[in-house]
C-alpha cells in the first residue's frame, strides 16, 4: 500500500513536470539548429554556474524543512524561519551580483557578459525564494498545485523561446514597419534565451504568492541554529553533489585539447548531454515523491524492507528507460543539429551515470532520517575530489569524452561508497545481485546496437524492439510482487 501511495505521487508529481520538461527538451533542436556548437557553448557554461549558485543560495533548506516540519510536527515556525533565512542571504546575493555584473562578465571573455550576469541574478533569486514555498506544497501534498506551477514555468519559458527565436524573426523578415522592431534585437541571439527564462521565473514568483499567507514575522533564532547544524552539511552535500555534475561543464572550456574549439566543443557536450533528459527527468521525478515518503517511513519497523523494494523497482524502471535511448540512439540524435551529432558516443555513458545517480539517492536515504547528513557531506566531497581529479588529468586528452568517463565514474564511486557506509550503520537488504544482473544486462543487451554494424535500419530497429519487450516480460516474471500490483491495477 506504501510502494502504491509512492507510485501515485511519482506520478502526479512527476507527469506534469515530465511532459512539460519534455516539450522544454524540444527546444533542444531549436537552440542546436538555430545557434551553432560554439553560441549553444555559452548557454551551457552559463546553466552550469546556475546550477551551482542554487545549491549554494538555497544550502540544503529544502531537505532540512521537510526534516524539521517531521520533528516539530508541522509547526508553521518552521516555514516562517526557513523563508526568513532563504530571504536575508538572497537579498545579499542579488545586490552582489547587479552590483558587479560588468567585472563578472569581463572575466567571462564574450560579449553581452555582464548583462546576462544581472539576468541570472534575477532569475535566481525568484527561483531561490520559490522553493520553500513550493516545499510547502509537497509537505501540504497540494501535489496539483505544484505540479500545475512547474508547468506553466516551463510553458511559459518555451513560450517566449518561440516567440523570440522562431516568430520574431520570421514575422519582421516579412513587416519591417512591425512594432515588433521596438522589442527584438536580432543581435541578441541566445541572448533571448535567457529573457525567456527571467520572464518564466518572474511569472512562477508571481503564482507562489498565495504561499505567503503562510508566512509570518516569527523568526526562531533557536530553531535556526538547529536547522543549520542539519543543513551545512546537506548544503556542503549537495555542493560537492553539483559538483559532480556540473564541473565537467566549466572546465571543459579551460582543458579541453585544443582552446580555439573550447566553446564549440562545450556546445555539443552540452546538447548531447541533454539527451539524457529521459533518464534524468524520472529521478527527478521520483526524487520530487520519494524524498517526503522516506522521512515518513523513517519509524516504521518495515522501514529497511520498503526502501529495499523502492531500490529494486527503481533500477528496473531505470533499466528499461537505459534500453529504449540507447537501442533507438540513432533516432534520438535527430533532436540535436548535424554539427552536434559527432558526440552521440557520449549519450550511453551519460545515460548510465544519470542512472546510477538515481541509485546514490536511493543509497542515501539512511544518513537523512538518522540524522547523519555529515555522512552525505564526506561522501560527495569524496565524488568531488574523483570529479576534480578525472576532469584534470582526462579532459586534456580526451576533451568531452573524458568529462563523461569522468561522471559516470564519480556516481559509481558514490554509490560504492555510500552502500557499503550504509550497511554498517543503517542495514538494508538491498537485493545487490539482481540490482548488479539488471545493469549488467542492460550494457550487454546494448552493446550489439552500438558496435555491429547493421545491414539495414530495420533489423536494427526490430532488434530494439525485442529487446525492449522482452526485458519488460522478463522482469515481471523476475519479480511477482511487481506482476501482482500491475494486475490488481488493472
């Protein structure tokens, strides 16, 4: 009945979000067959610092809200301290950053620089001040609600994307005298990227302030020292988390092999890493519902058994999401540009990492309900050092491919870790062998799409189609329990 309630929240917070990331993911060929590798270089150096700057700004309040609305039993201090705090340091960053947006952006070495700096101060700063609200929502389990405001974020994002790349220009080539000459700049190029982006946070902002009402002038100086002794270590996590995501992305501009090609290589890292979004929009998905549903199950005496069979149904989804990218890669590089389609041997390995950072989620759920969030710090502090270490001596030689190795390496290395730490002090029974026998035969099941070279397409695509099938009839056959909840549904 738990594993249920959880499926049903994955979906309801996760469907809305997913179709709507999805048609976000469209604007991937946009942008890579509007913009070349070396102009769609900016827009990913410039997500990546984003990316970094959330975790930093927010510093793990999101999980330490959902644990101190647990401990103090829903009382509403909780929210007031947290939105209070998240306030006082935003309004600190936002200043720093108008304020010296020009010496920013020269250091950058493009242009536009600085303006896009003061854009990205802004759009920060609301998405930073949304996200306790929006903890609230899940905590209030208004799942509709905040599902329905993650959408119209993204709707309205690829709404201006449109309206600016593909509309204006078209429209003005054909009305020179159009009042639209007043707003659009064609020299502004991925500039417009970013507007949509500032415009959309700015509408979310807006939508959230019924949350407010929540809000009041009670500031807990108590509960705020005890919030942040929980949350330093989560921020610290969560910092050497991103890290490992996203460092790949800033360096690659300053080791790859050859600099003249450095942006147009981080391009096409960056489009093809977007492919994975299938496997990455799942976790977050499962991320959004699973995260509330562990604190929840945290004093239950079938606690280790739940988690165990979360883990197991979790890679199996995984695996199936892994088979069908990559057995249909060469349809799902048509999404990207021509000129970026010389990185489809990176999307597997990406895809693989992405899955295994699902699993380190999962691995980590025992140090958040016992408390021991400085075991998650260590942790991605050690997958930091693999990150800063791989991406050094790899990306000199061996440019994006290396930065790939280099992720899918830092999440094994964390999972390792993390799994072995957690059986010592919170045992699971997680059903390692299978989890490793899925995996496994993922890679294997692959590897004749990726290095035979077929006599035709169809063959091709009619051996994917196998696969993919018979994984599904294998699996329910492998796990009765999963066979018996799918037949009950029905």
């Amino acid at each position: 009945m738990q594993l249920k309630s959880l499926a049903k929240q994955t979906v309801i917070y996760g469907l809305p979000s997913i179709v709507g990331r999805f048609l976000n993911f469209l604007l991937v060929p946009l942008y890579t067959y509007t913009f070349a590798p070396g102009e769609y270089g900016i827009v990913t150096e410039l997500y990546a610092y984003v990316a970094l700057l959330l975790v930093l700004l927010t510093y793990g309040m999101e999980t330490t809200f959902f644990r101190f609305m647990q401990k103090y039993k829903q009382d509403p201090k909780v929210y007031s301290t947290s939105v209070w705090s998240i306030a006082a340091t935003t309004s600190v960053f936002l200043c720093c950053a108008l304020l010296f947006r020009n010496d920013i952006g020269m250091r950058m070495g493009y242009d536009n620089a600085g303006r896009y700096i003061a854009w990205f101060g802004i759009i920060l700063s609301c998405d930073v001040m949304a996200s306790i609200p929006f903890c609230l929502l899940r905590e209030q389990n208004k799942a509709g609600r905040f599902a329905l405001l993650k959408s119209l974020n993204i709707i309205v994002n690829i709404f201006f994307n449109l309206f600016f790349i593909v509309f204006c220009p078209k429209w003005i080539a054909t009305h020179p005298a159009s009042w639209l000459t007043w707003i659009y700049n064609s020299e502004m190029g991925v500039g417009y990227i970013f507007i949509s982006n500032l415009i959309a946070s700015l509408f979310t902002f807006i939508c959230l302030l019924p949350q407010w009402r929540y809000l009041r002038l009670a500031f807990s100086t108590k509960m705020w020292r005890e919030m942040m002794l929980y949350t330093l270590p989560v921020m610290i996590w969560g910092l050497a988390g991103i890290i490992n995501g996203t460092l790949d992305r800033i360096l690659l501009k300053y080791l790859t092999p050859d600099p003249s090609t450095a942006m147009e290589q981080l391009g096409i890292y960056g489009a093809c890493y977007k492919l994975s979004i299938v496997m990455t929009l799942f976790v977050q998905a499962f991320r959004y519902a699973a995260e509330p549903f562990f604190f929840k199950q945290m004093d239950s005496g079938e606690a280790p058994v739940t988690y165990a069979k979360v883990m197991r149904y979790f890679v199996i989804a995984c695996t199936f999401i892994y088979l069908v990218c990559v057995l249909f890669l060469d349809q799902l590089m048509y999404f990207i540009g021509a000129d970026y389609r010389q990185g489809a041997d990176i999307v597997p390995i990406l895809l693989m990492a992405n899955l295994f950072l699902g699993v380190f989620f999962n691995l980590s759920v025992w140090y958040k309900i016992s408390d021991k969030t400085y075991v998650g710090m260590y942790v991605s502090l050690v997958g930091a050092a693999v990150t800063i270490g791989m991406n050094c001596l790899l990306i000199p030689h061996f440019g994006y491919h290396g930065a790939a190795w280099t992720v899918l390496a830092c999440y094994v290395v964390l999972s390792v870790i993390s799994y072995l730490w957690g059986q010592k002090c919170y045992p699971v029974p997680y059903p390692v062998k299978r989890i490793f026998l899925y995996l496994l035969s993922a890679v294997v099941l692959c590897l004749p799409s990726l290095w035979i070279s077929w006599p035709c397409r169809a063959l091709k695509l009619v051996y994917g189609g196998v696969v993919c099938i018979g994984f599904i009839l294998v699996a329910l056959k492998a796990e009765p329990e999963l066979r018996g909840a799918l037949r009950h549904r029905s």
